[in-house]
C-alpha cells in the first residue's frame, strides 16, 4: 500500500474502538454489502454495468504498468503465482516502448 493509503488507515483507526477497520455501526461491513453498494454506485452514476469491484483490482494493476511498474513488481503486489496471468496489462506498456529505445541515444556518461 502507498503512503496516502496508510495515512488514511491510521487515520481511521485513530476515532475507531472496533478492532476491524471499515465498520457500520460498529459492526464489520460484510464483503457482500460492499459489492452490492459498489453496484448500486456505478449504476447511479451511470457507468457501464459491467464494472464491478473487482475492477478495482484491474485499474491499480493498470495504472502501475502505465506509471512504469514491470510486469513481475505487478505481479508480486497482484499475488498472481505465475506472471502469465498478470501478461495482460503488457499492452498497457507499449507506448513506453520508444523511451526506452531512445536510451541508446543518451550519451554514456561513465569514465572510458
């Protein structure tokens, strides 16, 4: 998890006796109820239907693979036993493709 995420938590733990992080009314937000809430929002909002929470999971992987994560850090964070699974955020890489051919251009700098 990043630094704002953390900060966050710690935040949330801070005004909260329950030993679980996200409660309503005390009690612990079941992993159901967050899904049909989650649901509920994308269609209000009017987004495409097909998005669900796992989607969430897709997005963080994306966005990694475009800030310039390797596929094999993704794969780590993901838990994907085998990079194979995690292959399908390459695609989102591509565009980086000429950065780094244009290392070649980049004069050495180290001592002959």
């Amino acid at each position: 998890m990043n630094q704002i995420v953390a900060k966050i938590l710690i935040q949330r733990k801070r005004f909260n006796e329950s030993p679980h992080v996200f409660t309503y009314k005390g009690e612990a937000i079941k992993q159901d109820c967050i899904i049909h809430k989650f649901k509920k929002f994308i269609r209000k909002a009017g987004l495409n239907d097909a998005l669900n929470f796992h989607s969430l999971r897709h997005t963080y992987a994306s966005w990694l693979v475009q800030k310039g994560a390797s596929i094999y850090q993704v794969s780590k964070l993901l838990g994907h036993a085998d990079v194979k699974t995690t292959q399908i955020y390459a695609h989102l890489a591509t565009r980086d493709l000429s950065k780094v051919v244009n290392l070649l251009d980049e004069e050495d700098e180290s001592p002959d």
